[in-house]
C-alpha cells in the first residue's frame, strides 16, 4: 500500500465532475472520439487508448448510444469531422503546488487564455512546458467495487467475488500483475503501470473480478504540504480548471492528509 491515498485526490475530482454532469459526458465523448481517431481504429480491441477511454466513460455511466457517437465521430467528415488535439499545460498553484492539466481542444488560443485566467485569479502561475511534469508519472487505475448490482429488487447486491474479502482480493492483485491497490470505502482503486493496463484488467477479470472502469492518470512522484486554508485556495483553482469544457484531468501535487480532507469537507 502507498504512503499517499490517491484516492483521497479522485475522490474530490469525481465529486466535482459527477455535479457537472452534462459537461462531464460531454468531456468524456470528447476523450473516446479523440482516442478512436488517433488510434486509426473504431475496434477498442485493437486500440488500447479507446478501449481505456471507453472503460472510463463507463464508470461514470456515459450511455452506449453517446459512446457509439463519439467514436462514429473520429472518423466522419466535413461539418460532422472531429478536430481536436491534445495540449498540456503545467504551472504552479497557491502554496507551490504543481498542477498539470489534459485538455482536448479544437481552438489553442481559446483554451490557454481560459487556463492563464484561472491561475492568475488563484494567485498561481502558468508556466512552460515540462516546469511541472516531471513531479508526475502515469500509470493506469482500476475501480474494483466490493459488491455490484445484481437488478433484483429482494436482493439488489452481491459480493464481487475475490474483490469482497480483503485477502482474497490481495492475492489477485499480486497475481495480476498491478503495482499496487488501496481501499477506497465502497471500492478498490488498483494501480497499475500505464502500459499494463488492460493486461491487468483482463487478468482480473479472468479471477472472477467484475471491474467497474479504468483509465490512465498521472499520480504525483513527491508531494507537496500545504496548510488546511492554503488546501481550500488549491482546491478552488482545480475545481475552476475541472469547469474548463476543452480540460479533460486536472491532476496536483497536494497531499491529501486526513486533516485536509476533513478541512475539504467542512
């Protein structure tokens, strides 16, 4: 187990995005035609990036239909044609935490002007490419619920086989090949190397596991301590980028402690 809770950072992300959810699905069709272009194939089989775009949608019950019309998009043409392109940006935050942002954008100057206005209104600063990156790694995350729906109404869940007991999940994650896994309440949050991704996930398929989505993050290599009010000021920055329609992830350096989540909460 790690000595951060990550998941303590995706939380407040999901709960920030699941509020938005219309620009949330529009964020996620965005992702899966972007995925389905670049990767030259409509077959999530064949195209990792797809299949991980789509396993993400899915976990925040993006319909098959809206799925189905977003990678048709990738590959339409004139007015029905699908321009966009994948640009980071990277800066600093209240405190000196590093934030680094996703977006898929179809106009460059729209987007860097909205990015470069909700740091300066943070007191933060937008810096150049690679200032902030190399605080970062990616790697792939599997949602592993404890039970899943069964859509019996007497008995509307079940144990998700190994995933319900503690030592019986351990020993199938350790089997799957993943880097690590953390407790997240109702969930299991599996870490994996970016590239093992769908290798681990169909391992844990394979040993009984229903998963419930993954997708590839960037998870902090070092942390950045901040104190409870400068954590309220960070996070009023992140939920201001999350608002952005051309960003897709957020991802900053502040460790999430116990006292900062409560102080989060409150």
């Amino acid at each position: 187990m790690s000595g951060h809770s990550k998941w303590a950072t995706t939380k407040h992300r999901k709960a920030a995005q699941d509020a938005k959810r219309s620009a949330l699905f529009s964020k996620l069709s965005r992702n899966i035609t972007v995925a389905a272009k670049e990767g030259g194939d409509p077959n999530p089989e064949n195209n990792a990036s797809l299949a991980a775009a789509i396993d993400k949608a899915k976990s925040y019950s993006l319909p098959k239909d809206k799925i189905k019309t977003a990678i048709d998009k990738a590959f339409g043409s004139g007015k029905d044609a699908a321009n966009y392109e994948t640009v980071t940006y990277e800066g600093y935050g209240p405190a000196g935490v590093a934030v680094y942002c996703e977006a898929l954008t179809d106009n460059r100057n729209r987007t860097a002007a909205d990015v470069r206005s909700a740091f300066t209104h943070a007191n933060g600063n937008l810096g150049t490419s690679g200032s902030v990156a190399f605080q970062f790694e990616r790697k792939g995350q599997i949602m592993v619920a404890k039970e899943i729906e069964t859509g019996d109404k007497k008995n509307p869940t079940k144990p998700n086989g190994p995933a319900a007991d503690v030592d019986e999940f351990e020993m199938v994650v350790l089997e799957s090949g993943a880097d690590d896994y953390e407790d997240a309440d109702e969930e299991w949050i599996v870490y994996t190397d970016y590239q093992d991704l769908m290798a681990v996930k169909k391992a844990l398929e394979e040993q009984g596991v229903e998963v419930k989505g993954s997708e590839l993050i960037m998870v902090p290599t070092t942390y950045t301590q901040v104190d409870p009010k400068d954590a309220a000021k960070v996070m009023r920055l992140i939920d201001k980028l999350e608002e952005l329609e051309d960003l897709q992830n957020v991802y900053h350096t502040m460790e999430m402690t116990d006292e900062i989540v409560a102080a989060l909460e409150d």
